[in-house]
C-alpha cells in the first residue's frame, strides 16, 4: 500500500548511504521505514499497543503497525486532523472540522463525536474518566471519556491552540489572550490566571511545584503550580511555540529564532544553546542522554543533553513536528507528508 521502492531510493539520496543513518557515542540509528499520507502532517504521534498513530492534513487518522509502517486502519474526518491521544481502549482526536472524534483503538471504530465551535487544533489529555481538549471557539471542555457528554466547559477565552497539562486536580493551558489558566479539573472553576506578552501556544510542562510555558513574546515563564506567581523569565529572541521539556534538572525549549535553548530549571540559569538553520517549533525530548529534536529547517537533530553538542542531523523535506520514541524506535512526522521511523541500536 505504499510506494516502498520510491521512498527507499529517496532515502538513500539523502542520506548518500544505505546502511545506516548516524551514530551517538552510544547509539547507533538506522532508517526503519517510512509511510506517506495525502498531504502535510502537522501532528505528532503516539504509540500504543504495538499502532502507531498520526494525523494528517488529507484529513485522515492512520493506524500503522508500528513496528513495520504497515496500515491497520484509518478513519476519515471533514478537515486536517490533529494531534492523537490514548486513553485505554480508545483514541482520541481533534479536527479543524470542529470535532473531537473518539475512536476503538484496534478497529477505528467511532465510538463518538462531539463538536465545538472552532478547530481543535491542540491535543487532549484524561484522568480518571474525564478528556480534556481546548477549541479555537475559547473554551476549555471536559467530556466524559466512554460517551463523550459534557460534563463542563469553562471560557469564553481567546482561541486555544495549547495542549492542556494535568497535575492533581488542576489542568493548565494557554490562550491566544496571552494567559496561562489553571482550573480545577472536576469542576471547571477558575483557580489563577497569570498574563504573558503574547500568545501562549506552547503546552505547559509541569516539574517540583513549577510550571513551565512558553509564550509568543519571545519569553519562557517558570511559575509556581500553586498560585501562579512567577518564578523566574528567560528571553529568546523570537517567539516561542515549542513545549517545553524538563528532565534532570534542565529545562529544554525550541524557540523561532531557531535555537534550542536549556536552562537550570529551579533558577533559570542558562546552561547552553544550540542553534539550528530554522525556527524549532516541535518540543524536543531525551532517550538515553541523547536530545531529539525537529525544525523547520526540515532536519531531524541529535544532540547531547547535558552539552548540546550536535551528534548528527537528517533531512527531510519539511517542517518536523515533535519526536515519539516506542521501544527501540523514533518516529517523527514531517510536512513532506510522511511518517519517518527510524531503528535505535546500542546501550
């Protein structure tokens, strides 16, 4: 069902090999297989259940394999498809036509639609029985997970386009009115709001009673999870649409002057930065020391973690979104319509 010759003979141009794609200290990465679809991918992937999920603008939801790229199933909505999420046996997935589909996981089976007034363009999250997806329309919904009835929604804001983030029983996202909102998660109520300069596209990422966001203004804001408050502000030099990723300690952003940026996540003390050839709007993250990230300089980057030192690079032909890794597998989504997976070799 896919074109396997063109896309092998395409691979090995760009890479000027055929064995192998690169090497970290420890890990060795090859080329996998790659799946293309009818038109861009501006989602990321997720993984469950040995399936592989992506949405694409051709406005379909695939299933593949996720060992060999091999199509199960896909499910076809009335506009772009968004980002996927998992949530027990089925997955979920937002549209521009409006709609948060939930669909069997095994089959593509739609268990249920509900629709909004706006696109959905960020990705859901769930705890316990609740999904949760923010629409363009400005609201915020939380829908039962099994039949999709409301169970609240709380707005109007400006259009949300960030992906909400849990902890406890608080959910957190962005505005385009330049706010970062934190509710509570049963009931829907207001519990702070804390303003940026911009808007807030990036998704939060939550770490030791801070939360970390970033916004258009060009700035990453570091606020306590409890009241909002700030806690420290870094600037970059355009805006920020990547989600930020903290691991050990460092916090870790892509901003669209085109640099990678880590800092020491309690105080903001800048630790290093890595630039590519374009703005990094995918958020990066981090298998075993080695940092992934995508950019839309349309190159896959490896670098190390602690150091930001470039262990190596591939190009595609389009903007990347955010890396997946399942296993021993990396997969990335690009706007030149395919789905990459690449084979992790080593310790």
């Amino acid at each position: 069902m896919r074109p396997r010759l063109l896309l092998i003979t395409l691979l090995f141009l760009l890479l000027g090999c055929g064995s192998g794609l690169a090497s970290s200290p420890s890990l060795s990465f090859k080329w996998a297989w790659a799946y293309k679809t009818g038109d861009y991918i501006r989602s990321t992937p997720v993984v469950a259940q040995g399936l592989v999920f992506v949405g694409s603008d051709d406005n379909y939801l695939y299933a593949l394999d996720a060992r060999t790229g091999d199509l199960k199933w896909r499910f076809q909505a009335q506009d772009n498809v968004s980002s996927p999420f998992v949530w027990g046996h089925l997955v979920y997935a937002g549209s521009w036509d409006h709609s948060l589909y939930a669909l069997e996981l095994s089959t593509g089976e739609l268990r249920w639609r509900y629709e909004t007034e706006g696109w959905i363009t960020s990705r859901a999250t769930a705890a316990g029985d609740l999904i949760y997806v923010g629409s363009t329309d400005g609201y915020l919904y939380a829908l039962q997970a099994e039949s999709g009835e409301l169970i609240w929604r709380w707005g109007p804001v400006g259009p949300i386009n960030s992906s909400p983030a849990l902890e406890g029983e608080t959910i957190f996202f962005g505005s385009d009115d330049n706010y970062l909102y934190a509710l509570d998660a049963r009931t829907g109520d207001l519990k702070w709001r804390s303003q940026t300069g911009g808007f807030v596209r990036s998704s939060p990422a939550l770490s030791q009673g801070l939360l970390y966001v970033g916004s258009e203004d060009g700035r990453l804001y570091a606020l306590r999870v409890k009241d909002g408050r700030l806690a420290w502000v870094q600037e970059t030099g355009f805006a920020i649409n990547s989600s930020p990723l903290v691991e050990e300690g460092i916090v870790y952003v892509g901003s669209n002057d085109g640099c990678l940026y880590a800092w020491q996540a309690k105080r903001g003390e800048p630790l290093w930065r890595y630039c590519a050839d374009g703005p990094i709007r995918s958020s990066p993250i981090i298998f075993k020391g080695v940092l992934f990230l995508g950019s839309n300089d349309n190159k896959l980057y490896a670098l190390k973690a602690k150091s930001g030192t470039l262990l190596w690079r591939y190009p595609t032909r389009g903007d990347l979104s955010t890396p997946v890794i399942y296993e021993d597998l990396l997969y990335v989504a690009s706007l030149d319509a395919r789905l990459y997976a690449f084979r992790i070799v080593g310790e």
